[in-house]
C-alpha cells in the first residue's frame, strides 16, 4: 500500500504555542495539528554519543518526531532520496509516512526525542534490514 512514499510527504509541521513573561507552553492535538490520532506515545533520552537511533522503516505506522530539549539529526530515506534534517525546538517536528526508512543521529548533550505514533507496537510493522526495505518498495 506504501510501497510508493517518498521523502517529499515527509514534511515539518510549526506547532502551536504560548508564550508569555512566565516561559512558553506548548500543545498537540492529533489530528489537528498532526494528520493522525495518536495511539503511542515514547521517547527517547541519555543517547550515548555517537549513537545512531531508529535505523528501521514501518509498514503503516505514521510519525510525529520532534524534539523536546536539545537537538537530533533525522535523515528520512525512501530508497531513491533522502532528507536531512535538524530538529532542535519543541515548536517544529517533522511527520513521516509509512515506508520511509529512518536513522536518527548527532545527539546533543541532554537531547530528548519524543515521538507520536499512529498505531500501538507491533513488532510485525518494522522493516529492520535495508535490503528487505527496498524490496518492499519494489526498488531492487
């Protein structure tokens, strides 16, 4: 169903918040400000250094990426492109579609990935090996 995603439906989302003499606050509401419900919800902390993150795509799930504190490079691959870029404010995020491989990386001191996901785990939807990837989308 996903086999043709690309990194162009990849896109950041501006997210709202509010701000006043006492900091900002910051808000989510899916299927408003995201094109999904959220069903799952983690995040990811205390990355050690020089780590690399994700390195998987997902059959269906959809995903909300974003960064809490600190920063993260995200590159988003579909198998002819990829997209690189840098998250480093709880105000922008960048949705991912179904079939777009992932590896997040260049972790900052102190740096804290959240994710919204549009389905529960299921260790069924993740596609671990990159050659199996391309073959899903029908590349190799």
């Amino acid at each position: 169903m996903y086999e043709q995603s690309s990194v162009e439906q990849c896109y950041l989302v501006d997210l709202p918040k509010l701000t006043d003499a006492r900091g900002s606050l910051g808000f989510i509401e899916g299927s408003n400000h995201i094109p999904f419900n959220i069903a799952r919800v983690y995040y990811l902390f205390d990355v050690t250094d020089g780590c690399r993150r994700g390195s998987h795509a997902h059959k269906e799930l959809c995903q909300f990426i974003f960064a809490i504190s600190g920063s993260f490079e995200i590159t988003l691959d579909d198998g002819f492109k990829t997209k690189k870029i840098t998250l480093s404010s709880p105000d922008q995020g960048i949705f991912v579609c179904p079939m777009i491989w992932r590896d997040l990386e260049v972790f900052s001191e102190g740096a804290v990935c959240m994710v919204l996901a549009s389905h529960a785990y299921d260790a069924g939807d993740y596609i671990h090996d990159y050659n199996d990837f391309l073959l899903g989308k029908n590349i190799k």
